[in-house]
C-alpha cells in the first residue's frame, strides 16, 4: 500500500473548506438582496444618465439659436452633446451683456491713472488744463468709476479708432460737450494725433479734427438749447428758444454724421422764453416782463424730444444709421458764491450714500432718460439711441474741477478772498475721460450683441 502524500490531502481539505464558505456568503448576499427588494420597492428610472445630460444639452442648443430656426442635424447623439457642450463654453467666454447699468456705483482707487496729461495731449482747452495752471494735488487723476452690476472696460483709443474708421462723430450741445470732446479727442491723441481740419465761430465754437491713421472725423457743434434760438447778449439779457425746431447748425449736417452725442443744460437754468412757432408758451425768471412763467424743466424735455424726433425722422428711412448718445446732466459744485476763495476745493470723491441725486440733478437727469426711452421706442433698426447716464457719478466728484486753477497760478500773489473759480466744467484729465469710457462701453456691447 502506498503511502498518502499529507500535503496533497492537506490542500484538497483546504479547497473544500473554502468552497464551503463562498457557497454561504453567496446564498447569504442573495437573501439580503431578495430582502431589500421586498421591503423597499423601486422602479427603473426612465431616463439613463446619458440621456439626461443630452437633454440639457439640446435646451442649451435651442436657447442660443432663433426659434425659427430648425434642427437639421443628422449627427449621432454623443456628436450632439459634444457639439452642445463645446458651444456652451465658448458662449461663457465670449458672452457680453448687451446692457450695463453705469448709474449705480463707486469710485474706487485706480493705479494706473489716465492716457494723458496736461501736456502730452495738445488739444486741452486752456480753462481745463488744470496740472499745467499748477493745481497741486494730483490724487483725483486716480480714481476709477466702478459699476455695482457689471464690469466697465478700460477705454481702448485702438478700438475705438478702428470702430469708427472712415466715420463722422459729432458732439452737440454747450461748452460741457465741448469739455467732452476735448477729454476724447485727448484720449484718441494717446495713440494718433490728429489734424485741426475746420475752425470758425467765437472762441472756436464749430471745429473739426482728422485722424488720419484711421480716417476717422470728430467734430464739435456749438448749440446749448439743441433747438433754433437766440443766445442772450448785451442789448438782450435772456435767451429765446424754439422748441419746435432743431439748431440747423448741425441739424443739416445729420446726412454726414455716424454718432452724434447730444449734451445741454447750464444754459436752461438761465432766463428765457420758450416759443412753438410764433406762439409763446412761456418764459423762466423774467421778472417785470409780462409772460407766464413755465419754469424751465418742460422746455428742458421738449428740446430733447424735438432733436430726437428730427434725428429719427431725418436718418430712420435710409439706409446708412446712425447712433445717438443724449449725455445727462453734469452736476456744479459751487459752495457759495462763484468767486469766493474755496468754491470748490475738495480734493477726495465722495462716498456712496454720502452724496445723493436730488432736486433739480434728479429731474433733468430723469428728463433726458425719459426722452431717450420715449426715442427708444419709435426708433427704426438703423438708429440706436442710448443714455449716457453721467448725473451720479459727476456729483460724486466735487475734486474735479478747475475751481481757481481756470487761470495759470491764480496764488501767485498771494491767496486772495476774491478768485474766479470755475465748479462746472472739469480737468483734463479728470473725471470726464470716464464718461468717454462709459461711452465706449456702450458702442462695445453694441456691436457684440
């Protein structure tokens, strides 16, 4: 009898063995399963996975084409939701509201300051030429408007040169769309110079430059009602404004204009008589004369609305366009009389909630809003028209204004009680290079929307 080899029947005991307990642990998972089952019920869900992210991405391609639009794709359904995918992305980069709300916001420290200064850009008037007049501080150059609900873009004189090359850019109104003109003309100057190409009137009134680089025209159009009417003088110490018919100044040149930036005011509060035709509506602040005194908010809206109305009418029809830009009112900061030494010598912006649009601010800036909703929505495709909302974030800014740096060195003889100061207009560079910022931004989404 031969002998039993203990290691052959040592591992075949083992293999039993552990063939045993599999064969438990498996009856014993199925009971658990079968358990499970009993007490907790389910159903199969009628979408996999895979189907439910297909779904999500075919409401993701719907939504970002025309309703009218119908699907012809034959590709396969992974292909589909591939495609989806990749376009959901690319509309998360490159997407740009097409509307931002600049009214509301802060002026918060900016490091890099302006394009310019007081004596890179040559075409600065020389009343707002406040560092080369020796204003001493310099901390309101630093300063940027920051927008509560969306992002403003830096102004980029590249991209607005090559937006508007072979066009016409007109600003209208009176000398705060002049000090407008100047801060862009300033800001496009920090990367082309451009030609005085056309002069005339008092104190330059009407003017026209060149950039030639980019073929590109601005012009400014002295007309402080909009309206036809007759400046106050010296045989005649108040104004009279037509309110039914636009300043031909520059209403006859609409054919030759591509943006036009529409900016009054000051000279509203200023005694007048407002007239439709030759019938006289009314007058403001005419003592002694034998009118009814309307005020000057009603005359204020109606010349708006007649420029805009004429600008639609005139430019609608055809097939060349035109934008129209209505800047709001500019706020002053005189704190007593305008010759008083420290008429408006603050040299920090206001806070938020420290300052707040009130009175007459508040109604000419709502006015002007108004107008360009009611344009808005007569308006044909080819004529865009925007608000150019700058009434808060002017008031906030009583640091940027000549005040008596009008004039060179105004304390060289000493600091004197008596100086002329000027609380409306602003420095060059100041705070108004942002309305072109704002300005820019608005051109920008329209042309990505």
């Amino acid at each position: 009898m031969s002998a039993k080899n203990p290691w052959k029947t040592q591992n075949h005991s083992q293999f039993s063995l552990k063939n045993s307990w599999k064969s438990m642990v498996i009856y014993v998972m199925i009971s658990l399963v079968l358990i499970l089952c009993y007490l907790s019920p389910f159903s199969l869900p009628t979408l996999t996975t895979y189907e439910k992210f297909s779904n999500i991405s075919s409401i993701s391609i719907i939504s970002s084409l025309s309703s009218n639009s119908p699907s012809t794709s034959s590709s396969s359904p992974l292909q589909e939701f591939s495609k989806g995918h990749d376009d959901l992305q690319e509309t998360k980069i490159n997407e740009i509201p097409t509307t931002c709300n600049y009214t509301n916001g802060e002026w918060i420290k900016d490091k890099k300051g302006p394009l310019y200064n007081g004596t890179s850009c040559g075409t600065i008037k020389d009343g707002q030429n406040c560092m080369s007049h020796g204003r001493p501080d310099i901390d309101y150059l630093y300063w940027r408007w920051k927008p509560m609900q969306c992002d403003l873009s830096r102004f980029d004189p590249k991209y607005f040169l090559q937006i508007f090359e072979g066009k016409h850019i007109a600003f209208v109104g009176d000398s705060l769309a002049r000090n407008q003109l100047e801060s862009l003309l300033c800001m496009l100057s920090s990367i082309s110079t451009p030609n005085l190409v056309y002069s005339n009137g008092e104190e330059n009134k009407f003017r026209r430059w060149h950039f030639p680089s980019h073929n590109v025209t601005v012009s400014v159009y002295w007309s402080p009602f909009l309206v036809k009417g007759v400046e106050k003088s010296k045989d005649q110490d108040y104004n009279t404004m037509y309110l039914d018919s636009v300043d031909e100044k520059w209403g006859s040149d609409l054919d030759s204009i591509d943006m036009v930036v529409l900016s009054i005011g000051h000279w509203y509060l200023l005694r007048g008589i407002y007239m439709d035709g030759k019938t006289e509506l009314g007058c403001h602040a005419m003592e002694n004369v034998n009118c009814t005194d309307i005020g000057f908010y009603d005359a204020f809206g109606r010349a708006f609305n007649t420029s805009l109305k004429t600008i639609i009418q005139r430019r609608g029809g055809k097939s060349k366009g035109i934008d129209v830009v209505v800047t709001t009112f500019s706020p002053h900061h005189f704190e007593g009389d305008w010759d008083k030494f420290g008429a408006c010598s603050k040299t920090m912006p206001y806070k938020e909630g420290e300052k707040e649009i009130d009175g007459m601010n508040n109604v000419l800036r709502r006015i002007a809003v108004e107008e360009v909703e009611k344009a808005r929505s007569i308006s044909l495709p080819n004529v865009r028209v925007a608000a150019l909302d700058v009434t808060k974030l002017s008031l906030l800014r009583p640091d940027g204004h000549p005040g008596p740096y009008m004039y060179y060195n105004p304390f060289g003889d000493g600091i004197k009680e008596r100086v002329h100061n000027d609380c409306v207009h602003w420095c060059l560079p100041g705070p108004i290079d942002t309305w072109n910022e704002i300005m820019s931004d608005i051109i920008r989404r329209w042309h990505t929307s």
